[in-house]
C-alpha cells in the first residue's frame, strides 16, 4: 500500500461510495467497473471516476483484461482497514426481502479478502481451537508446522500454504460475530480448500458465499450448525 498522508486519506474516505467500493472489493476477487457500479448503485461513468481517486490514493490497484478494468484492494492492510471500519460501524436498515436476505447470507459465510468469515468463519476458528490445530493463549494465536497436512485430513479438504512474506496465522476479528476469525496464509489456504471442494461458492452480486449440501455436512461435523 502507497504511503498517503492521514488528511488526504480522510478526504479519499470521506466519500460514501468509495467506501461501498471498498467493501465489495472486500470479498477478494477483482471485480470489473460496471459491476461494481451495479452492486453500488451509480453510473459506470461515476464509480470509474472513484475507481480512479482509489487507485490514487495507493488503496486498490486497477488491471486490465481484454477491455475491461478490473478492480482489487491493493494489499491484505486496506482489508483489514475496511473490515475495522465496518465493525465501527452500525448495520444499514434493511428495507426489503431481498435486503434481508443478503444480509442473513453474509452474517452466515462470507469472504473477508482471502479467508472465510461470518458464523462459518468463526465456527472454523473455534472447531481448531478445540482440535489443538491452533493454540490459543491470552488471545495470542499459534499453530504447528505439520497443521496444514492435519487439517487437511482432518477436514477433508486440501489446505496448502502458500509461500508469502504474509503471517502463517492471525486472528481477525469478525465485523458481524465480534469474534475472531482465521487469516493470514492458514486462513486463505482453508477457503481456497473450501471453494477447491465445492464446500462454498462465490455469489455473483455479493461477497457472501453459498455453502453446498456438502459443505453443510463438513461443518456439521466440525460442530458448526445453523448456517
């Protein structure tokens, strides 16, 4: 992330559909401008302008393909500033059915940048906990070299860390649950596992995540119930 000055950072924030950009960049796949112009409800002239200021601003990267500009947060940091803003944050009015819909999908699953969030993401952190594949002391969060080859057995999914400069694990606490989630690398390998095993699917319109009938028995034998 570009270095920016707290008052210009401010002035970019200040503006309410920049911040509706961010949060649906929050969900982690690029998105193209006219997408993300429907998802926020303007004209694709207008977010390309708020596209552009981002950029700017060094908080999402812009790439094209073919003819279109796709869209992503620029690093990890901007997610995790999104997500701190949301959890500051009250809960719109929900207005309609389909309202209420979405919002019961993202308070079950959801991608929060590169790893699962909501009841799912949560019920996962506590299930590992529980397993001992993470250890948990004073809100400080370890976990074993062998631990992806464990979970990966354990849950039946393929989960493989990716070689980064990025933590292996760190809690992140979760804007609708108020409790911590997993993320770092452990957290991108186990929803990249998840999606690879067709436990979740990436909707279309927004960054909830749908989970299939076998997804639903994994996380019931997690223990997790209800999603």
């Amino acid at each position: 992330m570009a270095s920016i000055a707290l008052e210009e950072l401010g002035r970019v924030l200040a503006e309410p559909v920049r911040l509706r950009v961010l949060v649906e960049l929050l969900g982690g796949p690029p998105l193209p401008a006219g997408a993300l112009a429907a998802r926020v409800g303007v004209a694709p002239s207008t977010v390309s302008a708020h596209l552009a200021r981002l950029e700017q601003a060094g908080l999402i990267v812009l790439e094209r393909q073919g003819r279109a500009r796709l869209a992503r947060l620029a690093d990890p940091a901007v997610a995790d500033a999104v997500e701190s803003l949301l959890r500051l944050s009250g809960e719109s009015a929900v207005t309609s059915w389909s309202a209420h819909d979405r919002r019961a999908a993202l308070r079950a699953a959801r991608s929060c940048y590169d790893h699962l969030a909501g009841r799912a993401g949560v019920g996962v952190a506590d299930a590992l906990v529980a397993r001992g594949w993470i250890d948990e002391r004073n809100g400080v969060w370890s976990v074993a070299d062998d631990a992806p080859l464990a979970l990966s057995e354990g849950l039946g999914i393929d989960v493989r860390l990716a070689p980064s400069r990025r933590p292996v694990l760190r809690p992140c606490a979760d804007w609708t649950e108020r409790r911590p989630h997993v993320a770092g690398r452990l957290g991108e390998a186990i929803l990249s596992g998840m999606l690879a095993a067709d436990w979740v699917r990436r909707r279309r319109d927004d960054r909830a995540l749908t989970i299939t009938p076998l997804g639903r028995e994994g996380f019931e034998q997690l223990g997790i119930d209800g999603l």
